[in-house]
C-alpha cells in the first residue's frame, strides 16, 4: 500500500479559530469545527479525514445530539472507531471498513454512553468517485463550478421526509418548529445507514459534508454559491462568516438557529 499524501486528521470538542487545509487523495480539503455561539458547554461535532493511500480514504462528520446526555462523547465515539477500523482497512474494499466501523460505534454507544447520539455523515473517495453513507440530518452535498446540485443527501427527519415529499419547501422547513427531530441516529439500537450509489466527481466539483449547523443557517442555494467556485479556503471562510452572522442575528426573516457548526470541503485536482 503507497503512502498517504497526508495524515489522520481529527477534531472533537474542538473550536478551530480558522479553517485548515491539506492535500488529501488527490486534492484538496479545507476542514472546520467551532461551538455555537455564546455556548459554555463543549462543541458536540467532531470529524475525520483519513487517507488510506494516495487515492483512497474517507472524510466523516459527526454531529452529537444537544439535548442528549454526552452528545460530544457520542461523536467522538464514531471518530475513534474509524480511527481504528480503518486502520487495517483493504483500499480496494473501503465500503465493508466503513459499515463495520459504523456499527462499531453504534455497539460502543449502546453499551458505554447510553442515551448519548450522534448524526453521521461519511464520504468515501477512490480516485474521483465517492459513495456517500448517513444517518440522521447532517448534509452531504456535490455541486458543479456552476451550480447545478449533482448530489444532496436527505435528511433523516420528519421535516427532511416532508421535504423529500414535497409536502414542505425549503423556507417552511427551515424554520419548522419541529426542524430539530432526528428519527435515525448512531446510538439507537433501529439504527440504519443510507447508502448512495457511486458518484463520478468532475475536475471542478466541490463536496461538502457538515453538520445541521450549516443548512439550519443558510438557504442550499446560499450554500452552493458560495461553494461552487473559487478557491477553496476563500469558500470556508465565507461560509463561516455568513453562517456566524445569522447566528447572530434577530432578523426572523432569515434562518437562525444558532449551533455547533463543522464542515468539510473538498475539490478533486
């Protein structure tokens, strides 16, 4: 197996006070994590990069429940299962590490912290194509340098069903009442894990995976804007600003439901 063109990263509990970047399998990441505004408790995400070799690896966000007992324990459990599993993980076989080292965490939750949970989104990249896995509401997104969306994972959630459905668009559903209910976590013993056919990245697409922090502030077409082009450490920061700004503000007019907010970007070479 050749070598990775960087290492393991990892954030838990962790307020980054700017995002970091990296090669990673034949491209480009930008990562962040930062606590909700004005929160004394810990920030709940927690995320991975891990390079398997030059071409292969995973990129995973996890969002804890607030709320919930050690919902900060809960993500950091998901991030340390991957650490270990992937470990010894078969590049050529990426798809059967990662359920295994989703179950694992699953199995750890249960039976060390239980009543804690936490959401889970995960990218697997060989080469340009990736299969996304998920549980819960946090995003993964691919969009095209100029906009068109390739690709949006569905929110595990009775506003995310409705959405799905049609019965609810995108402005009703971001400030539903209800907008907050997870019906598929890690940490439950129904949990089930949505698995994406294979997806083909183009030389300009830009992934995104992130906590609920991220589309509970900005339209998806916000989102895409900002993304789509450009380079990529410029689109983490002004993701960040505008995601900080409607933290912050009492314009009920727009989203704003202040959280713990980590992304991931990335942008094949």
């Amino acid at each position: 197996m050749s070598l990775p063109l960087s290492t393991t990263q990892s954030l838990s509990a962790t307020d980054l006070e700017s995002p970091q970047s990296d090669t990673f399998t034949g491209g480009t990441a930008v990562w962040y994590s930062h606590r909700s505004p004005d929160k004394t408790t810990e920030n709940e995400d927690s995320l991975t990069l891990i390079p398997i070799n030059s071409s292969t690896g995973i990129l995973a966000v996890a969002d804890g429940l607030g709320g919930h007992v050690n919902g900060a324990a809960a993500s950091r459990t998901v991030v340390e299962s991957f650490q270990s599993i992937m470990q010894a993980a078969d590049p050529t076989d990426l798809r059967t590490a990662i359920l295994n080292a989703i179950e694992l965490s699953n199995q750890e939750i249960l039976q060390n912290i239980p009543g804690a949970a936490t959401t889970l989104a995960v990218v697997e990249l060989c080469g340009r194509q990736i299969r996304t896995y998920h549980a819960g509401d946090s995003i993964i997104l691919v969009t095209g340098q100029r906009g068109k969306r390739k690709y949006m994972s569905m929110a595990h959630s009775p506003v995310g069903y409705a959405v799905e459905s049609g019965m609810l668009d995108e402005d009703d559903a971001v400030h539903h009442e209800a907008r907050h209910l997870v019906s598929n976590v890690i940490g439950s013993p129904e949990m089930s894990i949505e698995m994406g056919a294979g997806i083909e990245l183009a030389a300009r697409d830009t992934l995104l995976i992130a906590s609920d922090g991220l589309p509970d502030n900005l339209y998806l077409e916000e989102i895409i804007n900002t993304i789509r082009s450009g380079p990529l450490e410029a689109c983490a920061l002004s993701l960040i600003a505008q995601a900080q700004q409607r933290m912050h503000s009492e314009d009920t007019t727009h989203p704003h439901h202040p959280d713990d907010l980590s992304f991931i970007l990335y942008r094949p070479a």
